[in-house]
C-alpha cells in the first residue's frame, strides 16, 4: 500500500469517526452539561460555569483562617469539578471541529492525487498533513484526558449511589453493626454516588431481575437503609432484622431499593465510553497522518 493511499485512508478515519462522535458526543448531545451544586444551591452549565466565583470563595475561606483539610471536598472538590467539566466541554466541540476539517480537507486533497490531479503540490500537501496531523493529536489526546477524568470521578446526580448487583451498599460484620462498602471518609460524600462510568451497570438502570428480587425477597425488603447512615468510621450501628415465614433474622447486608426505572443512565454512561474510544482511535488516525504527511514531505514522488 502506498504512502498516498494510506495518508488517504488516515484522513477518512479521521472524518468518519469524528462524524460518529458529533452524533454520539454526551455534551453535543445534550446527555449531559448541567450539575447541581450544592454549594451554589442551583444548576450550572458546563459551557459556561464561573470556576472563578469558587476559587474566590475559596480563597477567601483560607485567608480567614479555614483549614485546606476542611475546604477538600467541598470548594476544593467544586473547584477542581467545575474546571474539569468545562474543560471536557471546551474540548469536545473544539476537537471535534478540527477533526472533522482536517479530515475533510486532507481526505480531498488526497483524493485528488490519487486520481493523479496537482501532484505537483504532493509536498505541500504532506506538510499541511504534518501540521494537522499533529494539531489534531494534541487537541484530541486533551479531549481524551478530560473524558476519562469526568467519566471515572464526577456525576451530575447525587441521589444515586454507588451500590453491588444485587442492590447492597453495606454488609453485616457483627450484630448490630454494618461496613459502608464505598465508604472513603468524612466529609467525603462522593465516594459514595455513583459516577458516570458506574452509571452503565445494570443495578442504575431498568433492571427487571433486580425488581422481582425486591418484590420477593423478604430481606431486601426488611433490610433497606440509606448509605447517608454511616458514621465517620464509615459504619451504620442498628439492629436491622427482617421477618419471613421461618422467624426473625439478621439483615446480612443493608439495600438501598430500586433507584432508576428507565434506561438513560445507562444510555449516559455509553455517550461518555463511545466517545472515549472513538477519540482514542481518531488518536491514532491523526498520529498516521502526521507520520505519513512527513514522508510525503520528504519524498512527494512516493505518493
């Protein structure tokens, strides 16, 4: 295969799997791009989210005397949260802009020579391939890492948490007393919401096996709680004891109920991974088009 046809084919990629990202992109999409703050009391947009008024106020709190230790998971974490978030969304439509015009463009003109048209300009086409190629890499590999740290360590509900298959949040270590499973510290509350790569599992979404468990299992019935119930040792202290048609028994572990009938936490989740993948791809794509725009560059007669 040669040089010109694979300089081709690395341009094509990038224009097809960026078009795939424009439909699928959860912020383009519309899936995600609002979060509740608590400390603001209200919704912020991702697009146009004032990370400042949190830095300000955090600043202020520090010179007044407030430990950092105490400011960590409130408007430490808000800070760190919302410059990630607008990041993320920054990036997804700057990205994805320039992937679909460097592919475009770079797809064309390498059509053009393949039909042996302007292959006097073969030179200059590598190099502008060298260029975008290169620009592309950077700006996606960036959409790439703002991705993967919203996907893993950030959610835009916090009525949701983190729980196993079967619905359980804490299991029994002795009588009467019960161990957070996702418990970290105090006041680390978001440790124990489920976040956007958590929200693809089956226990967030519909889930009819989970359901009938919950309509026909005494326990799960008998043995729900709130992980908002553990102490600062990360512990819920109870007797908690459920009745079927044997007796009385212990709760060997503690459930939070269905939290979702319907299906788009999961449909979130996808956006977010697909996107991930894909960009990781057009990565790659870009790094080809660099290299062999290089190679054009140095010998146009290859083509």
């Amino acid at each position: 295969m040669g040089k010109g046809l694979i300089f081709f084919c690395c341009s094509c990629c990038i224009l097809v799997l960026t078009i795939v990202n424009l439909s699928i992109g959860p912020i383009i999409s519309g899936s995600v791009g609002y979060t509740y703050s608590n400390l603001l009391q209200r919704s912020y947009s991702w697009g146009n989210a004032n990370c400042k008024a949190f830095s300000d106020v955090y600043d202020d709190k520090i010179d007044s005397g407030t430990p950092k230790d105490d400011l960590k998971y409130s408007y430490k974490w808000a800070i760190n949260e919302c410059k990630r978030k607008k990041g993320m969304h920054d990036m997804e439509y700057t990205s994805f802009i320039f992937d679909i015009v460097i592919g475009f463009v770079c797809s064309l003109i390498g059509l053009l020579h393949l039909f042996d048209l302007k292959k006097d300009l073969v030179s200059t086409t590598g190099l502008i391939g060298l260029g975008c190629g290169i620009v592309g890499f950077v700006l996606t590999f960036v959409y790439v890492i703002f991705n993967g740290i919203v996907y893993t360590s950030y959610y835009d509900d916090n009525t949701i948490y983190k729980t196993d298959g079967d619905g359980a949040f804490a299991e029994k270590v002795e009588s009467g007393k019960y161990e957070c499973t996702y418990f970290d510290e105090l006041p680390n509350t978001h440790a124990l919401i489920a976040k956007y790569s958590d929200l693809i599992k089956k226990q967030y979404n519909y889930n009819k096996d989970l359901k009938d468990s919950y309509n026909e299992d005494p326990s799960k019935q008998g043995c729900q709680s709130s992980p908002t119930n553990c102490n600062a040792d990360g512990f819920i202290i109870a007797s908690r004891k459920y009745s079927d048609n044997s007796g009385s028994h212990d709760c060997e572990y503690l459930y939070i109920g269905i939290q979702s009938n319907e299906i788009t936490n999961k449909d979130k989740s996808d956006r977010f991974l697909a996107a991930l993948i894909l960009s990781l791809f057009v990565c790659l794509a870009n790094i080809g088009l660099a290299l062999f725009g290089f190679l054009l560059f140095r010998s146009p007669n290859d083509f």
